[in-house]
C-alpha cells in the first residue's frame, strides 16, 4: 500500500487548525527570526563560545547537571563555521511549516514544533548513551524533521527538485532522507561505522514523532489546556442545577396554579407578580412536556 493510499491521507484537503491563542501569529516567521538571532549571537561569541556553551545539547549536562533546558534550546543553534547548516534547515521549515502551520493553527504548531525538538533531543541523548559517546548536538534538524514528515504524508505526489535538477515526489525525498539517517546509525549500533558528526539519531526520533503525530492526529493544545485547567481548576457548577423545594411536587404545584388563575379571574392579570408569572409559565411548560 502506498503512502498516498492511506485513509488519513484521502482527506488531506481540510485544515486540521486547533486555533488557539496564537490565532494569526505567523509561528513559521517568529521560529526562523529566533534561529538567525541566535546564529548572530554564536558569530559574535564564536571566539569564547558562550552562547554554545549554555545552550548545546550533550547527555553529560543533561543526566548529570540537569540542565534540561538544553533539550529546547540546542534546536536555535547552528554551526557558525557553515552557513550551509542554518540555511538548509530555515528553507525547509518555511516552505513546509507554513503549509503545515495553516492547518494545524499557530498554536497546535508552535507545541508541535517545540515538542518534536525535545524529543529530538532526547532521542539524540539516549543513542549517545548507548554508544558510548559524548558528542554534542546543536540544529533544528530534529524537529524541522517531524514537519518535513508531516508535509510529505499530506502532500505525497508534491514534486521537488533534488539537487535543484531532478524532479523527485516528495514521499520518496523523505525516504531518502530516512535512510541517509537510518544507516550510518545501524553501522555504528552493529560496530561498523564510525561517528560521521551529524545527530542522526535526532533526525531519526524527529521523523517517528512526526509521523505518529500525522498519522494518529495528535492534538498537543488539547493535551496542554487539560494540565492547565482541569487539574487546578475546580469543575463549574451546571447553570441548569435547581434547588428543590417542596412546592416542585405536582399536588402542591396544581394547587398553588389553581390559587393564581383564581386571583386572576377576580383582580386581573397585572395583579401577578413576577415570581408568579415565572410559576405559571413554568407550570404551563410542564404540562405541555406531560402532553
């Protein structure tokens, strides 16, 4: 079964938009303003290496300082020696998140994208551990994986130019960029391979988040308000809770219907108050509900 051919697919036409309080922030706009400020900053830093140094993502400094704010802050890094990194990683996150951005809505993408980062980031740490190394990450490539996935599942058949020359469907570009990340991983788990410098293990973890946030139409805001809300709020009181009284009973309410039409028939109907309007017309709804 092809990847075009799946029913989460088929109905690819409709934007899957949450809203939220972001409604009409261009997300895409502020993520990439925030990566070229800090690529600034590396630049004008590169020589003692400061910013790198705070916000670079290794498994050292995260097990052993806890300093977890790495996990979201390495994905505003790049390499100040290639201004190939940033660029290739901004140009697909523009022409595939705000695609991506009008469907989801500013603010489902913004937790989309911040999400995919972290776990990135995690998975980036958890194959270090397991290799042995002590290699640090910096680059949106993580997460600007899971939008590139997501953008491939709704728009299969969509053709790029690979290289700039060769026409290629977009599908079979993300599985390319799959299995340029998926080998040289395998290489180095079965002891083949030798460490190639690219957080393949983040691209990787991105690409599954990605994919199972498409393919299962996660709701991240969802997820978020409940935490928010449900757990430290307590529940309203139903607008439509009554207070019983006795007078509710269908004797006691007949009776006192009867006393009301009586005071009408000998003082009129202005003589009514209007709590005992309010009884009459409930009492008549009543026994229209009884018909």
């Amino acid at each position: 079964m092809g990847i075009e051919s799946r029913e989460y697919l088929r109905s690819d036409d409709g934007p899957r938009s949450f809203g939220g309080t972001l409604k009409g922030t261009d997300v895409v706009k502020g993520l990439i303003i925030a990566n070229v400020v800090v690529f600034v900053l590396q630049l004008l830093t590169a020589r003692n290496g400061v910013v790198e140094s705070w916000l670079a993502l290794g498994p050292d400094v995260v097990t052993e300082k806890f300093q977890l704010w790495r996990l979201l802050t390495y994905a505003f890094c790049h390499s100040p020696n290639s201004i190939f990194h940033i660029l290739m990683n901004m140009y697909i996150l523009y022409v595939t998140g705000r695609r991506i951005q009008s469907y989801y809505g500013p603010k489902e993408f913004l937790l989309f994208y911040l999400t995919a980062a972290v776990l990135s980031g995690l998975g980036f740490i958890v194959m270090e551990l397991v290799l042995g190394h002590v290699g640090y990450a910096i680059g949106a490539s993580g997460a600007v994986a899971a939008v590139f996935i997501a953008y491939a599942m709704r728009h299969p058949r969509e053709q790029w130019l690979l290289f700039f020359v060769i026409p290629v469907q977009v599908k079979w570009l993300c599985l390319l960029f799959i299995l340029f990340d998926l080998q040289p991983l395998l290489a180095e788990l079965g002891g083949g391979g030798a460490p190639t410098g690219i957080a393949h293990a983040a691209h990787l973890a991105g690409y599954l988040f990605g994919f199972l946030y498409e393919r299962n139409h996660w709701h991240l805001s969802g997820v978020f308000s409940r935490v928010s809300t449900s757990k430290f709020k307590l529940p309203k009181r139903s607008a439509h809770l009554k207070v019983y009284t006795p007078e509710d009973e269908p004797g006691n309410l007949e009776a006192r219907v009867d006393e009301l039409l009586q005071k009408v028939h000998e003082q009129g109907e202005s003589s009514l108050t209007d709590a005992e309007r309010d009884l009459l017309t409930e009492a008549s709804r009543r026994y229209r509900t009884r018909l």
